[in-house]
C-alpha cells in the first residue's frame, strides 16, 4: 500500500461538473418574474416550502409561506410549487413590483394561524 500524501495532488481532477437536480443553480439566467407569497392569503399548508425547498420557507412568527430565495429552486420547480397552493396566494410578478407588495403587506394585519379573524 502507498502511503504517499502528495498522491492526493496528483489526482486528475473531473472534466466537468454536472448539476445533479438537487442543488440550487446559482449564477444561472437571470428570471423575468420574481416569486411572491400573499401572506395575507396563505393558510399554512406548506406544500410549496415541501416543493420548492430552496425558494419557499414557513415564516415563524405567522406560520404563512414566505419567498426566501428568488434563486434557489428553477422556474418548473417554482411553478410546480404554485400550482400545489390551495388558495393561489402565489404568483409571478415583476421584480420592480416586491417593494410596493412588501409594503402593502406590512400594512395589512396578519393574525397569527388558529386565531379568530379580527372584526
């Protein structure tokens, strides 16, 4: 057996590295469409943070979905995961309108998941 420690050094490395699907592509094409979540409208099923893992989380406080990432899962992956919401509380829209929904959203009152809607 070979104990040479510089054999690791000469080792010849792989041509190519090729995306196995399970990671998230970063640097790749720039979306046309940014991903949002009406946390206004979302009942907390999760099916798109169990879909979509790299793009969608559950936000703690509220229990509603949030998107995390814009680029963490590809634009199939992030379709499916809209397609599975019960209550189509998320959509595509463009990158310059998340700011104004941002603050439309932190002005609408959430109430927490399991709590009586407020009168």
């Amino acid at each position: 057996m070979n104990k040479n420690p510089f054999l690791a050094f000469e080792a010849k490395a792989l041509d190519e590295n090729r995306p196995n699907g399970r990671e998230p592509l970063l640097g790749g094409k720039l979306r046309s469409k940014a991903v949002w979540v009406d946390e206004s409208l979302c009942i907390g099923c999760t099916y798109c943070s169990c879909v979509a893992t790299n793009t969608f989380a559950m936000e703690k406080d509220n229990g509603r979905a949030r998107a995390i990432r814009q680029d963490g899962d590809s634009s199939e992956l992030i379709q499916e995961a809209i397609d599975t919401c019960p209550v189509n509380c998320i959509e595509w829209v463009r990158f310059e309108e998340l700011e104004n929904l941002r603050l439309k959203l932190e002005s609408t009152p959430i109430r927490p998941l399991g709590l009586p809607p407020l009168r």
